[in-house]
C-alpha cells in the first residue's frame, strides 16, 4: 500500500508542476505555448479550467501526503527488538565467577621508636 502511495505522490507532483507551469502569470510561463486552446475551454480560455484543476490536484496531493506520513510511521514504528524470538523465554542471566582464595595478609607496619 505504501508503495502505491509512494507512486502516486510522484505522479501527483509532475502533474502539479506542469498545471502550475502551464497557467499564465506576469511573466507567461509556459502559458504562452496554450494560447491557441482558448476555443477549446469557453470564452474564458483555460484560465478557470487551470485554477480549478490545480486546486483538486493540490488538495490530492495534500490529502496522499498525510496518508502516506500516517501509513509510513505506522508500518515503520517497530523495533529489530520487538521481533527477536527468545530461545527460552527469559532472560539469561550473568555467569558466576569462581571465587579465589582469600590473599594473606599483609603485615603489619613497623613502629617507630619510642622517646624513651
């Protein structure tokens, strides 16, 4: 699912692009390769087709964007440790270590001399 999300999300951006591209603006943009297809959208040429096209493919792509974050975190919020299998079902615990005997003792400090 998340795959098909992954794809559509790309689909869904070059289409954007290229109806954002293809409207006019101050600057014409692509818009001035369209201008022969007035006739073909009504008298007001492809400028209220345009808006209306970019708005439900933007709302599209906001819509895929947060499914997509929704189903991605849901599927990927696991842990390697969540899915590791315990061969007895406990945790084992230290090794004991082998006690050593008990070292002599040291001896004793000499005394210092008495004043006497």
């Amino acid at each position: 699912m998340v795959t098909v999300l992954f794809v559509t999300q790309i689909v869904l951006t070059v289409v954007l692009t290229v109806l954002v591209l293809l409207q006019k603006s101050s600057s014409i943009g692509l818009g001035a390769y369209s201008g022969s297809n007035e006739s073909v959208f009504g008298a007001k040429g492809p400028a209220g087709f345009l808006v209306k096209a970019t708005f439900t493919v933007g709302l599209l792509f906001v819509l895929n964007t947060i499914t997509l974050g929704y189903l991605y975190n849901k599927s990927h919020n696991q842990s390697v440790i969540d899915t590791m299998k315990s061969e007895s079902g406990t945790i084992p615990s230290a090794p004991v270590l082998p006690t050593t005997p008990a070292a002599p003792a040291a001896p004793a400090a000499p005394q210092a001399p008495s004043g006497e």
